[in-house]
C-alpha cells in the first residue's frame, strides 16, 4: 500500500466550507446538478471509507488565519499568511491508502470540481514511495 495526499487548492469568497458553494463556478449550476456532484462525492468518500482506502482528511480555515514561519538571522521568524501572490490557497486534504499510483489518480481526478485544482502527492513514511 503507498499513502498518497490529496490537497484541494481552492479560493472561494468568502472563505467557507464546503469550498463549492462560495466559488462563482458551483453557484451558477442548476440545484439539480449541484445536488448531484455533492450526492457523487458523499458517495465516493463513503466506497474509499468502505474499502479501507481512506485514511482521513480535514478542511483548512481561512488563509487570513495563518502564520508562516521562516528561518531568518538564525531563528525562526513568523508573519501572518498566507502567501499574497497566491490565487488558489490550501483548503482542504484527505489522505488515502492505495495499491499503486494509478489507484490514486484514479481517487484524485474525482475530487476535482469546477473553480478547484487538486493535487496529488505521495507521502515518503511510513508506506510512502520511496520504500
């Protein structure tokens, strides 16, 4: 089994979850299609749960509550986030425990929505990639 991260970048405005019903792209679908890709996703978390393949995940609060941290004059320096020239910010993850990599980007692409970019990372330890 490799573990792999799925992170969900998203920008909706305002900050809120679940991230699709703040982006312009989820909000001009007719009720009936919206209902249907969330029915979709509730479906897909409960099969990856079902098979064991779902570790867990968590959705993010807002960028403006964030701190960065960096290492500056030999000490860690921090100032408030999140990054000012990013678009699309972290607001969610879930972390999945899979066969092989194209089990993976077969669960990522299915997380992906209208106005959101996922991305697909594998963990390093323990089951990572480099083992």
């Amino acid at each position: 089994m490799v573990k792999y991260v799925i992170m969900i970048h998203s920008n909706p405005q305002p900050w809120g979850h679940p991230t699709s019903d703040y982006l312009p792209d989820y909000q001009v679908m007719p009720d009936e299609q919206r209902e249907r890709l969330n029915a979709d996703f509730e479906a897909m978390l409960a099969d990856l749960r079902e098979k064991g393949e779902l570790l867990g995940g968590e959705a993010l609060g807002a960028p403006e509550s964030s701190r960065l941290y960096r290492w500056s004059d030999g000490k860690p320096l921090v100032t408030d986030g999140p990054y000012s020239e990013a678009k699309e910010h972290l607001a969610g993850f879930f972390l999945v425990d899979v066969d092989s990599q194209e089990r993976a980007e077969e669960i990522a692409a299915r997380f992906a929505g209208p106005g959101e970019t996922v991305e697909l990372r594998p963990a390093m330890w323990p089951g990572g990639s480099d083992q």
